[in-house]
C-alpha cells in the first residue's frame, strides 16, 4: 500500500513538472530598410529578448546593403509578407522595418490582416514611418486606405526633428509595463512628431530640447522644446488585438541599454496577455 501510494506521488510530481514546462514564446522580428543599423540591431534584439524571457526568436532581415538588394533603400519587401498564413506560426511580431517607399496596398494589408485576426505586434521606431502614401503628412481619415497602418499603431507620425537627446518621463507608472522604471535621458535620438492621437494609450512622453540652426542660405531657425508621445498601447481591429509601440531606437546604443530593452520586452509580454501586474513575466515566461 505504501508502494502504490509513493508511486502514485511520483506519478503527480512527473505529471506537475511535464505541464510546469511551458513551450517558448514564438516571436517573429521583421527588420531592415534605410537609415538604420538593422544588421547589429536585429541581433541585438534577439538577444535581449531571449536572454529576459521564455522565447524563441526568428528574424526576418533585408540587408540594403547587399549587393542582391537593387531597389530603393526605402522599400525592403519582406518574403515573410508575401505569404497570407505568413503569422500562423508565430506569436507576436516585432515590426522593426524602415519601408517609407512601400505604397502596395495589398502587401500592407496583408501584414495589416494578421493582426485583424488577432496576431499581437511590437512597433519600433521607423515601423511608424513605414508604408505610407497619399497625402500622409495631414491628419488621415478613418477608413482611408492611407489610414490603416495607422490605425494599427494608435498614434499618426510623420517626421522627426535632429538627432539630440530625449528626455523620457513615464505618464502612466500605473501599467504594468512601466511599473517601476524610472524616467531616463536618452543619447541623442529622433524624437517623433505626434501628427493625431487615434486610439492609442500614452505611457510615456519625450521631451527633446532643440538647439537654434541655421541652413545653406543662412536662415535661423529659433532654439525650441518639442514634446510627445514616445512609448504607447493600442486595442486593434474587431478582436481589440494588443499593439505596443515605442518610437524610441534609432541608434545602437539606445536599442542596447537594458532600459530599453526592458521595455521592449514588456511591451512585448503584454501585448500576449503574459505579464502580471507586477510587471514581471507570468509563471513559465520569464528566463529561468
């Protein structure tokens, strides 16, 4: 009796450990295009995220500089995208892409269909400058075929000002995604414009302090502050799919600075429904 009973304990504990290994987090990043460090930046992403969380992490990359690469710098074309059940294997997607030039709607809504169907995504950076078209420096219309990229994100931009710092101030330390960090000033980086708030969630604002210049022609353009949103949440299409996005990352020391990547990832937890209130990993996601 006492056998069956020791067997039986140990049948429980194999049974508790089997279902305790969680499987990995299947994440997809998408990076390339112009005007950035794609090549070292992809990598360490990858990293960072595998080295803070249960993941597994593929990527995607259009090197420009190639010499296979004869298109414009500004419209990498992903193979990725070009398959419709392209995020069925993944999921969450990291969209790290500087594709300002792409203007084929049905490759974009096809990225754009994903999500609709519930695929969470991570935007950095140039991703909020990408596939863009039309009139796109005025406000887009709801509906507009220019506006759905944006409507994705939560938040319209257009342009950034000159490389200087940033200074980051956390506006709702409340989130789980940014409980407990603490406000920091970036090395110099873009700080982009806010053209129209959609439907997207504030955590964080930028401040950038600019100083006076002057042009070829000799016209000065005054000292100034600019101010907006830098790191926010948005709700997507009809199944509310999560969106996190954060305009910070042009440069290789930002993109490594554990803060940021901190924020990365948990952006990236929460946009799988898999951090706690806390701001930690749920059980089975963090790195052991």
């Amino acid at each position: 009796m006492k056998l069956r009973s020791t067997l039986a304990l140990a049948f429980l504990a194999s049974l508790t450990a089997l279902f305790a290994e969680q499987a990995p987090l299947r994440v997809l990043v998408v990076a390339g295009g112009c005007c950035h460090d794609y090549l070292a930046q992809k990598d360490i992403l990858k990293n960072g995220i595998e080295s803070r969380l249960n993941a597994v992490v593929t990527v995607d990359f259009v090197d420009i500089n190639d010499k296979a690469f004869t298109d414009k710098k500004t419209k990498p074309v992903f193979a990725t995208y070009k398959n419709a059940d392209w995020y069925k294997n993944f999921d969450v997607v990291v969209h790290d892409e500087c594709a300002a030039d792409i203007t084929d709607a049905a490759y974009v809504e096809n990225i754009l269909n994903a999500h609709r169907q519930g695929l969470p995504g991570v935007n950095l950076h140039c991703a909020m400058h990408s596939f863009r078209w039309g009139n796109y420096k005025e406000p887009v219309k709801a509906g507009d075929d220019n506006s759905h990229w944006y409507e994705m994100i939560g938040i319209q931009s257009t342009a950034h000002g000159p490389q200087q710092p940033i200074s980051i101030a956390f506006s709702d330390k409340t989130n789980p995604i940014v409980s407990g960090m603490t406000d920091w000033t970036t090395v110099n980086e873009e700080l982009y414009n806010n053209v129209q708030i959609l439907t997207a969630k504030g955590l964080a604002n930028g401040t950038q302090k600019i100083p006076e210049m002057k042009d070829k022609k000799g016209k000065v353009t005054p000292a100034k502050e600019a101010s907006s949103i830098v790191v926010w949440t948005n709700e997507f299409g009809p199944k509310k799919t999560r969106i996190f996005s954060t305009t910070i990352g042009h440069n290789n020391s930002t993109v490594e600075d554990p803060r940021y990547l901190d924020l990365v990832t948990r952006g990236l937890l929460w946009s799988v429904d898999k951090l706690g209130a806390d701001g930690k990993p749920v059980a089975g996601y963090g790195k052991k």
